[in-house]
C-alpha cells in the first residue's frame, strides 16, 4: 500500500463516517419526533424510516469503513505508482487553497441566500391564500432589511478576500503554526 | 505514529467537531419554530438521547481516537518524535482551520445579531424593573432559545477555530503523545510476557 492508497483509505474512511453521522442523527430525529410531535409523524412512518436509514447506515459502514482498503485499491489503481513529492513547504499552499475554498464556499452562500430572497419576493401574493403571510413571516411587508443586506455584505466581502487567497491570514497562520512547532513539547516539562 | 496515523487523528478530530455540530443541528426541539410545547418524558428522552450520542463522538472521535486511527490506517513506517509532533501540530491546524471556515457563513448572522443586543438591553431592563413585565425580547419558545444559544455558540467555535485554537491543539498534542506512549507500554508488556511463557515453555 503506497501514500496514494493510504490517503484514499482515509479519505474513504472520512466520508463513511461523515454519513454514518447524519445517518445516526437522522435515525433519531425520526424516532424522537415520532415520540414528541404525535401527529406530526407517524410511529409507522417513522419505523420505516428508521428501517431505511439503518439499512443505509449498515451500507455505509460496509462500503466506507469495512471494505476502504479494497475501495482505494480499485480507485487508485495498481500499486505502482510514484509516490507525490512530499513538497517541503505545503502549510501555505495548504491554507492558501483552503482559503479559496472557504471563499468560494462563502460566495455560494451569499448567491444562495440572495436568489432565495428574490425568489419568494417575486412570489409573494399578500391577499392570495388566507395565512400566506404568516408562512412568510420575514418577507411579509418588508422585503429588505438592514440586518440582512449587512450580512450579505460582510459575507460578500469576507468571501471576495478569501478567494483572493488571503495573503494576510495565510501568512499569520503559517508564522504562528510555525512557532507552535518550535515550542518545546509540554511532555518533558 | 505513522504519518498516515496523524492525518487519520486530525479527520477523526474534525469530523468528531462536525459530528457534535450535526447532532445539535438536528435535535427536533432546535429546529421546529414552535409555541406549543411537546410532552416532557418525550422530549427529555430525546435530549439524553442527543446528549449521549454527542458524548460518544467526543469520546470516540477527539478525546480517545489513537485506537481508532491506528486501525484505519493500518501500519507503516513510524515518524521520529519530533517530526510527529510537527506534523501533528500542523495538521491539526489546517484542519480547524478548514472547520472554523465552513463554520462562519452561517455563524455571521448571529455575529452581526450581537451588537443589536446592547441596544436592547436598557428597554429589556426598563421593561423589569419599571413596569414589572417580561420584555418581548425574552418572550421566546423553547425551540427559540435552544437555536439562539446553539448559533451564539457555533458562532464562538467557528471564531476560536478560525484563530488556530491553540489550546485545543497544545492539549490534543500533549493527549496523543501520553496515549501512545501508553499503548506501546501495553504492548512491550504483553511482548515480554510472551516471550517470558516461550522461554518456560521451552
């Protein structure tokens, strides 16, 4: 098993994971809302869908976690790969691209929550159906506020940074996670 | 601890955040915008529930990973003290880093609410003391205040995770360091009295 294998084993493992853990939370939220809103969801509903979240969970947990070693080797392929270049100065290209990623992530945010604004202004119809308004509690009467353009301002701005790399972040992280490595381990204190 | 062991510990410490996140975030009395209130036996059980879910993937998944960790990522050449605490350090650090990023989108909202709270308070305080009332501001369902303290929190994580959480790093550091060390005790011991039982046997 080469780097490439062990990274995708990890890799594999972190999503199975990150889905057993959704999978849990949701297998409970389904049982206690079955318990605390009765009405709301029925026991037989919830007992199916308790069945279906387990089954995926089983899957998951099969796939992911009990068979990644095999998984890996198939994505990766043969055994004979070079192994990458262990770079010397990864830490800032790592925060850099992380920074994009976190910037990109930012302006996805921003984009999502500007077109759902203007989705349900365009379709809000005050006097159409009687308690349409209190569906749309926060848009009813008041299509902008202040609060809400600032937010999108700052996520804007925080977004369009990070894109950009970051360059102030990026360079106080790496000196101080730096200076974190050179201090001398607590252990032998 | 190999290399791939460390990357392993720091996926496990993330995931272990996003795990507790998630369970938070899907508690049913966190996200139903709700006046009326569930039963009681119901709704205590469903929080122990939470409650101990969210305890195990701390325990699991932050405090006590080193087992875990060593079983996904299998054996492999063992990197010198030194370099292990290095790459502990830094990766443990790019991943916060990553959290505390994914964090803040949703947690500037709740930023941008706290300032508007100072404003508030004197009208809220007028509102007890003078007039013997509850402030409207305090008028809040359940389900109303679980999610504010929940988003005033995630804001304060995404905010410390964003900083570097050194501390956190220091005492994760410090924690994988004495497990190991204390797995490998375990291990020379058990290898030292097989060998002990050869030599009898022979």
């Amino acid at each position: 098993m080469n780097k490439m294998h062990a990274l995708a084993k990890i890799m594999l493992s972190g999503i199975g994971i990150f889905f057993a853990i959704r999978l849990i939370a949701s297998i409970v939220t389904a049982i206690s809302l079955a318990l605390m809103w009765r009405g709301e969801l029925p026991i037989f509903t919830a007992l199916f869908w308790t069945a279906v979240f387990a089954l995926c969970l089983a899957a998951v947990c099969y796939i992911f976690i009990y068979k990644s070693e095999q998984l890996a080797k198939r994505i990766v392929g043969t055994d004979e790969l070079g192994e990458p270049d262990s770079p010397v100065k990864w830490l800032p290209v790592a925060f850099r691209l992380i920074s994009i990623a976190a910037g990109l992530y930012c302006l996805h945010t921003v984009l999502w929550q500007v077109t759902n604004t203007l989705i349900r202004y365009a379709m809000y119809k005050p006097r159409s159906v009687p308690g349409y308004k209190t569906i749309y509690t926060g848009y009813a009467g008041r299509f902008l506020n202040v609060e809400e353009v600032l937010v999108w301002l700052i996520m804007l701005t925080i977004g369009i940074y990070l894109v950009c790399g970051a360059p102030h972040f990026v360079r106080w992280h790496v000196k101080k996670t730096l200076e974190q490595c050179k201090q001398p381990p607590e252990m032998n204190k | 601890m190999t290399r791939v062991q460390i990357l392993t510990k720091t996926t496990l410490t993330i995931l272990g955040i996003y795990a507790v996140l998630t369970l938070c975030n899907s508690y049913p009395g966190g996200f139903m915008y709700r006046r009326e209130r569930p039963a009681i036996v119901p709704e205590i059980l469903s929080l122990s529930a939470f409650t101990v879910l969210a305890a195990l993937a701390v325990y699991l998944m932050i405090f006590n990973n080193t087992k875990f960790s060593k079983r996904i990522a299998g054996p492999g050449e063992i990197l010198r003290p030194g370099t292990q605490r290095a790459l502990l350090v830094k990766s443990l650090r790019v991943g916060l880093v990553v959290a505390g990023l994914m964090l803040l989108p949703r947690s500037i909202p709740t930023m941008v609410k706290i300032p508007k709270i100072f404003f508030l308070i004197r009208p809220a305080l007028n509102d007890i003391i003078v007039c013997k009332s509850v402030p409207d501001i305090l008028r809040l369902s359940h389900s109303e205040w679980f999610t504010n303290i929940y988003g005033f929190l995630r804001a304060i994580l995404a905010l410390y995770l964003i900083y570097g959480a050194p501390r956190f790093i220091r005492w994760q550091v410090k924690h994988s360091v004495r497990q190991e060390s204390n797995i490998e005790k375990t291990i020379a011991t058990k290898c030292a009295g097989t060998n002990a039982e050869r030599a009898e046997n022979e």
